[in-house]
C-alpha cells in the first residue's frame, strides 16, 4: 500500500489507509506472487532490492533468498510493524513511493506488488529511477483470485455487486494502460513494458478464502454488517460449488499479472 493520487476521488484516501485496519489478516491471508514471477520481474544476480509500498510483507518475506540486501518501504505503521515482526532482521522503512527513504542508485530493483495504482505517478516515477541504479530494474505486479476460471467466474456471481467480486479482466487490462500511460512517455527515464502472467493454486478452506475478501480496500469501507453479510455469502458459495465444510481444504487459483522495465 502506499499514498494515494494528488488528485484522488474523495473515497480514495479512506480506501489507501483502509488496509491497516486489517494488517494482521493481511499478512497472514494475502498470498505472494508466484515464485517464476518473482524471479521474471527481478534481474540476474540483484545485490539489493527495494519492495515499495510493501505492506504486510508478502512479498518481502521471498526476498531474503534471493537478494543480499532487502530494503521495504510501507506508510502505514500497522501495516509496517505485521511486516518487521516477520522479518525483524530486514531493513523495514516508513516512507512512500513520492519519498523514499533510500540514497540515489542505492538498488538494482524496486519491486511493487498491488499498490501502483494508490502511487501519485507523477511523483513516484523519478523517485523511483532516482533510487535505481542505471540499468536497474522496475518490476510491478497485481496477483489476485484468477476469474477466468471457470468455477470462480460461478462463485463471483453469486456475490453480487456489493464489491466482493475477484476482479475480472477487464479491471487487469486497465492496470496495463496505468502503467503504459505513466511510464511509456516521451522522456521516461525507464524503457518499454514487458509484460507476463503467471497462474498457480494455492490450498486454503471456503472460510479463509472468504476471510481473504475481507482484505481488499472495497470490502473494508463496507458498512460491517454489510460485509459480514458478503463474506457469508461467499464461504456459503465455495461451499456449495465444491461440496465441502467451511474448513475443509481447497485449491484457490490465482494469476499474477507482471510488467518489468529497465532504468535507462
């Protein structure tokens, strides 16, 4: 998560610092990106990396293994202290995209999972290349419940249009123009999008999936009647389509949704 647009809609500051309300199931039912997508969005042999807008740490957690040198920048301080008590040995930072902490050419990449769009990209982008070493890279990522399958698609229309609804395709298409519009611009300081998708399944039970709707931004605002109401719907719903008690266990597929861009 990070700070919203300097020319936000009047909902979006309540929905940016919404997630910290719920950190602690944030962290613990949010799940990371892939490991194959993970890798395609850093580069070979990274000596530090920086995971902007890091929230909980579910992404963060994957570094360790794979760069030296972890840094994670996060806003919110319910959020950032779910995230240092998971890795109370990383370097864990309150900041923002628009302000980050770090000296220039400090990384070899900068890695944002799920929060661009809360980013005042006007801002964030040249802090951003200011951070990254020439050739470094950007890498962004939006992993969520996969509506293409078939199953989930039967599953979300039975939520209704209360907001619960995993996101469909068109709502990931509009994540691309984002990004192309705010880093594919005459004098950016990165180079061309590159883009990939990356699809797995990970096993969970009807109640903490529902629980997992319960970590998206629309949802939180929801009055909690309202959204007790929705998160029943939808543990009563997995229910059904697979035949299953609310605890019992399941595969929940998920697509990630990565672009990565170079620093020129």
């Amino acid at each position: 998560m990070a700070t919203p647009s300097s020319t936000p809609s009047p909902a979006t500051p309540d929905r940016a610092a919404s997630f910290g309300l719920v950190a602690e199931d944030y962290g613990r039912l949010r799940p990371a990106p892939q490991d194959e997508a993970i890798d395609w969005m850093l580069p070979e042999h990274p000596s530090a990396v920086l995971d902007l807008a890091a929230g909980a740490g579910t992404l963060t957690t994957l570094l360790p293994s794979r760069v030296p040198e972890v840094h994670a920048v996060e806003p919110d301080d319910r959020m950032r202290a779910v995230l240092a008590a998971r890795l109370p040995d990383a370097d864990v930072r309150a900041g923002t995209a628009e302000a980050i902490p770090l000296p220039d050419a400090s990384v070899d990449a900068v890695i944002v999972a799920s929060a661009w769009h809360w980013f005042d990209t006007d801002r964030a982008v040249p802090e951003i290349a200011r951070v990254l070493r020439p050739g470094g890279r950007l890498g962004i990522v939006w992993n969520g419940i996969d509506s293409g399958v078939d199953w989930v698609g039967r599953w979300s229309s039975r939520l209704g249009d209360s907001g619960g609804r995993p996101a469909g395709p068109g709502h990931f298409a509009r994540r691309g123009e984002l990004l192309r519009a705010a880093l594919e611009t005459p004098g950016s300081p990165f180079g061309a999008l590159e883009h990939a998708a990356f699809t797995t399944t990970r096993r969970t039970t009807p109640t903490d999936a529902a629980a997992l709707l319960g970590t998206y931004s629309r949802v939180i605002l929801l009055p909690a009647e309202e959204r007790r109401a929705l998160q029943d719907r939808a543990r009563q719903a997995l229910c059904a389509e697979h035949g299953i008690g609310p605890d019992d266990a399941f595969d929940l597929p998920f697509r990630a949704l990565t672009w990565r861009t170079t620093r020129r």
